[in-house]
C-alpha cells in the first residue's frame, strides 16, 4: 500500500450503501448489487491496462457463474457493467 491508497475507502462505501438501505432508498437487490460491485470494482488491476474495470467485472461474473447465484438478471448485470 502507498501513501495514495486509502484503507478505508471501501469500508466508507460499504457503510453508505448500508444507509441507503436503512433509509429504505434502495431495497435488498438494489443492495445487494451495489455492495458485489463495490467488492469487486477492480479487483484485477494493473496500471499499465485500460481495461480493469471490465476484467473486474468478468471475474466478479466468473464467480457469479461458477457458484450459481441467483439473483443475476440481465437488467443487474447491465447496472453493474
């Protein structure tokens, strides 16, 4: 870790996706959305590459696939792409 990255930074996401839910802004799917992509929002990353955010996605769908998860539709999947 370098003095730009920020542990906390997830943790902050994390807890203001939790508020929307308490203040009934989103419901459980909508939640449950927001925090996989937060979670997976470049995972793969390399600084050299452009297209993290899409490998990010294709591993985070990847493991959707493999461990049969059920709340993927189509209209999720768009969102997140």
């Amino acid at each position: 870790m370098d003095e730009n990255d920020d542990p906390t930074s997830l943790y902050d996401l994390l807890t203001g996706i939790k508020e929307l839910l308490d203040d009934k802004k989103i419901d459980e799917r909508e939640y449950g959305i927001l925090v996989t992509t937060a979670v997976f929002h470049d995972i793969v990353y390399d600084p050299k590459r452009s297209d993290n955010e899409e490998k990010s996605v294709d591993y985070m769908m990847s493991l959707i696939d493999m461990n049969g998860v059920s709340w993927r539709k189509e209209e999720d999947v768009k969102k997140i792409r």
